[in-house]
C-alpha cells in the first residue's frame, strides 16, 4: 500500500493508509503495550513500504512529521507585509513547511508577546517580518526578547537586523538608497527637502538618516520631519500636509509608497505640479505607484530577493547547517513619472 | 506555582512551570508508566492550580491545547485576500485560536490540493477565503472535496457558498450590488458598457449576471466582457484595453480595482474624460481606489462584516453548537470621482 498524495509521508498518511487513528500510529512508534501486535506488525510494515521517517519531535510526541515555521509580521493587510508572507509561505510549503501566522501589531510589547508565544509553541524556525521587531544598534538590550527566542528555535530577520547566535538576517540597505535617491534629488536642483514617514521602525530611521546625510553633504538640512502616525492612510497624510501652515518644499522623500500617494494628493490639492513644483520619491515599488497619475518613483526595496535569502538560510539551518549573520541586498530607485533625473 | 502569561494556560506553560518537557507532560496525561510518581504528583498539582484542561486532543496526543484554524486563500499578496487573512487572524487569535495559512493559487487542482493537506494536518476548523473554491451551483458535484473535508472538520466559507453539512458560508451579494450600480449607471445616460475581469470565479460570473441583467432590464446587451487573464496587472489592463480595436464604451464596471485602475490609465491614454466620456465602477473599495486620480467610486464588498460573521461562526461551533448555511451581506456603491450619479 502506497501513498499516492504527494511527496512527503507523515504521520498522517501512514495512519489513513493503516485505517488507525493518528494516536495508534504514534503508540507504535513509542512502541506502547496499548497497541496489539498485529496492528503494531501492520503500521510497521506500512511506514517500511512508504519509506516514512519519523522526526525526533514525532517519535517524541506523535505530532505531524512536518516542520512548522512561525510568521511574525505587525499587519498581514499592509501591502509589503502581505507580500512577504505570500511569497514565504509559497516557498516554505514548497519545501514541505507549514506556516503558522501571526500578526503581532507594531507595539513593542505586542511583538514580545507574539514572539514568545510561537517560541512556545515550539515552531521549528521564527521569520520575523520588518524591520519593527530590530533596534537601531544591532547589540540593544531591547531586543533580548529575539535572543532569548533565537536560544530556543532559529530567528530569521526580514529586514531588521539582531546582532546574536542562531539569528540570521536579510535586509535591503535603505540607509544607502536613501541617500542616494536623495543625493540625486539634490542635484537635480531641488533644495527643500520633506522627510515623510508613518510609523517610526528601525527601517523608517534608516530612510531618515539617508536623506539628512544626504543634505549634509550639500551643506543643507531637512526643511521637515513629518510624522503622520498612522499607516496606509492616503487621504489622512494629504489632509496632514494641507494642515501645515507656511510648507514650502520642493522635494518629498517618502518611507512608503502610501505616504508618497499623499503627498501626491497634497501637490494636487494645492496646484503643485509634479515633478516640476514638487518632486516626490516613495519605497516599496508596489501597486499604489503604478496607479498614481503620474506614476510614483519609488525605490525597489528588494523584498522579494529577502525572501529567496530567508527561505535559503532556513532550508540551511533546518537540515543541520550553521548559518547566522547579515546579508545586505540594495536597493535602488525606479524611475517613473514624479522624478525628472 | 502560578502563569502569568496569558489567559489560556496550555500544555507548553505546564511544561515551563513544571520544568519538564512537554513529552513528560503529555506522558503525565496518558498515565504512563515511563515517568516518576513524584514527578506526576509535581505535574498534576501545577495543572490543578492553574487550572488546566487538556483538551481531547491533548490527552491522545500530548499536543498543543490551543486550536488551530486552516486559513486557506488562493494569494495572500492579493489585496482583498491580505486584509480577510489579517482581519481573521487578528480575531481568532484573540479568541486562542492559532491559524495555519496556506495559500493555494487559483487552480481547480491546486484548491483541492490545499483543502486536504489542511484536513490531514487536522486543524479545528477550514476558513476558505474567496468564491475560488465555491461553484456557480452550490449543489454542485465539482466541489464535493469541499464537502468531504468538511465531513472531517468544520468548513467556513468567505464570499463563496457550497450547500452542505458543516459547511458555513457567508457571501455578499455580488449579484444585486452589481445589478444596482450598473442600473444606475443606465440610468445615468451610459448604454456601452463593458464588463471587465481578471480571473472567473464564481463572484466574478456574479457580478457579469448583475451587470448583464440590468442591461437586459434596459433592452441592452453587454458592449463587450473581457477578461485580461492576470490578477493585479494594472497597467496590463489598460495595454490590453488599448490594444482592442474599435474599443466604443461610455462605461466600465469592473470585477475589482486593480482593473478600474487600468481602466482609468486607458481612460487617460486615450484621452478620455473621466466620468464625462468614460464612466468607471471598480470592486472592492480598496487603497489603489483613493490612489487614482480621479479617486474611483467602487462597490464595498463588506469584507470585514463578512469576516466578523466567519468568526461568530467558529466560535460558536467551536463552542460545541451546530451551525451550518449561507448569510449574506449588502454590497454597496461607494461614490467617488469616477462616476457622476
């Protein structure tokens, strides 16, 4: 008798193709008196026929021979999140992973709770998706919570980078495409520049640093510093900018691409053309950029090559290799139509 | 010996305030003869104090008391499918459930595939997120893996609607919102109007009904249906629609924003004033709908109330009542700059 539904055998299979409960194919493998001999004779012989290897947590437990990884992001509706849980749980189920979701919100405390309690419930790996769950020093005590996480399962960081042993991270520079979108900016004659961000990660500070080195090198300073407090609201950072009294930019540097589709709105609102009056960079080349009018030039924060890396390191890590550190992917600006340089 | 962690104590936190492995609290559950007297005595006590109930599910297994719930959506990236995973996520969790997300593609084969992986995996409950894994005949033969997984685990459907025991469905009323707004439109002097769509299922055909009747109300027939085969591919929408020759409408009602939004970069292309020449109705009352210039009116498909009812309706079969049919909710015209009525 042979399993016909796919690749991997686990517990499951070898209880539907022996007609026993899950619970009597783990007897057997804990070789119970509770089972009878013949039946024992029988799942044996059935897991031999379909080559079914028992993991150390299945022989423990008699739990599903698949490996369950964690997913840890703040909101599963933000546009970047949900791509990166998308093209993760595809490529995990692919190498035969489960994928346990959880939405942690962006609070520190939240994230805590969210950590610990996959940790708890003993999934094999931990993604943790943004830069959110990082600090701006890689060594912060702060963030103990991932090394103590990290001593109990492997931690893999997208975006957001944790200084400790069994943690591995993936990030996009936005340090250095910051700066040099911005430099660009710069020299393409624009000299008030507006810093735009939603909520404040160890990511939207990169971004911030970027565009002030940037300035600095010209001699310049920000003409602004804008936090709009809310994430993926449009209308309400336009509405944010009009309120403004006396704002006089003619460059907007945006930490996402929402932001930047306000801002967009704002220049509108106001009679500003774009790029002419008011040139705007968004992050995150998503959607909302090809739907503005004109389209947003946005910077490509590789999110789908810090994918392919977590997904490799864990591939790594959970067939027994040592992996840990930082690899650093670059990001860089596309072009569309609220740029002219 | 108390836990403070959260509200449910499960196996994991009697395993931490006992300082034994999980393995010896579930071996502590089934009596076995493996573990010490004092050590049973120790582990019992600690459950007695914080109250633990395993669940029947632990006791035959040893495993993790907290249900876990199968989410299963064609795309997780997929905007309307990222906020349903987000919205129940966040509520199942915090009733305790964990939730388990597969995304499966939009393939017949690929939908059945996922369905019985779950039910194997013996999640508590199915939630299958969009009408993909519906059939236009809830009577249907087609859909009987859905049926058969639900004579394993409770099945709850968001927006799609197959008849059967178990089975919980609750959909928007796809048909009359469409029917409603496309009337309208009529009404508004519009008589070439064509049906836009990306992938069929069963609430796209809904809303080419809707679409179709009030067309037949008025003694019209459809200008023409396409469908551009790609989800989420705005500016391949609008390339495609530029491509048609002769292409002679005064109105689009398309499937969901994405395609409005390609529409309205036709619109411009061509030169077309929007809403005086070319009057357009997306679906789903999405961001990209605030990020389109002029913002697009579109139907709110009541995604969140249908997801809240999909909650109501684990909890309470989960909660050991039988619970089973179809609720519907009311789709409704949001109206923005696209349309002038």
């Amino acid at each position: 008798m042979r399993w016909e539904g796919g690749v991997v055998v686990n517990i499951y299979d070898i209880a539907e193709l022996a007609g026993v409960s899950i619970a009597t194919v783990s007897r057997v493998l804990n070789d119970s008196p509770n089972v009878a001999e013949g039946t024992k004779l029988r799942v044996r012989r059935i897991m031999g026929e379909n080559g079914y290897i028992p993991s150390g947590f299945s022989r423990g437990l008699g739990l599903n021979a698949m490996k369950t990884i964690g997913l840890i992001c703040p909101d599963a509706a933000d546009d970047y999140m949900a791509k990166a849980v998308a093209c993760l749980e595809r490529s995990l189920r692919n190498c035969g992973y489960d994928c346990l979701l959880c939405c942690s919100g962006y609070g520190y405390e939240d994230c805590q709770i969210a950590v610990s309690a996959l940790v708890r419930h003993r999934v094999d790996a931990l993604v943790l998706i943004g830069s959110v769950y990082a600090d701006d020093d890689p060594d912060s005590e702060r963030v103990n919570y991932i090394r103590e996480a990290a001593a109990q399962t492997p931690v893999f960081m997208l975006n957001g980078y944790v200084r400790g042993d069994n943690i591995c991270c993936a990030v996009c520079d936005d340090y250095d495409a910051s700066l040099a979108a911005v430099t660009e900016m710069i020299a393409s004659g624009r000299r008030k520049i507006l810093f735009l961000a939603d909520i404040d990660t160890v990511s939207t500070n990169l971004k911030r640093k970027g565009c002030r080195a940037a300035l600095a090198k010209a001699g310049l300073e920000l003409c602004g510093d804008i936090s709009v407090g809310l994430a993926n609201q449009i209308n309400q950072t336009r509405d944010h900018l009009l309120e403004l009294p006396d704002l006089d930019v003619n460059g907007i540097f945006a930490a996402n691409d929402a932001l930047a589709a306000g801002a967009l709105k704002y220049a509108k609102a106001r009679g500003l053309s774009v790029p002419e009056d008011l040139c705007v960079i968004g992050y995150n080349n998503s959607e909302l950029s090809v739907c503005c009018d004109p389209e947003l030039s946005t910077i490509d924060s590789r999110e789908q090559r810090l994918c392919q890396i977590i997904v490799d390191f864990i591939k790594l890590r959970l067939g027994g290799k040592q992996v840990g550190g930082k690899v650093v992917a670059k990001g860089y600006l596309i072009r569309h139509g609220t740029t002219d340089f």
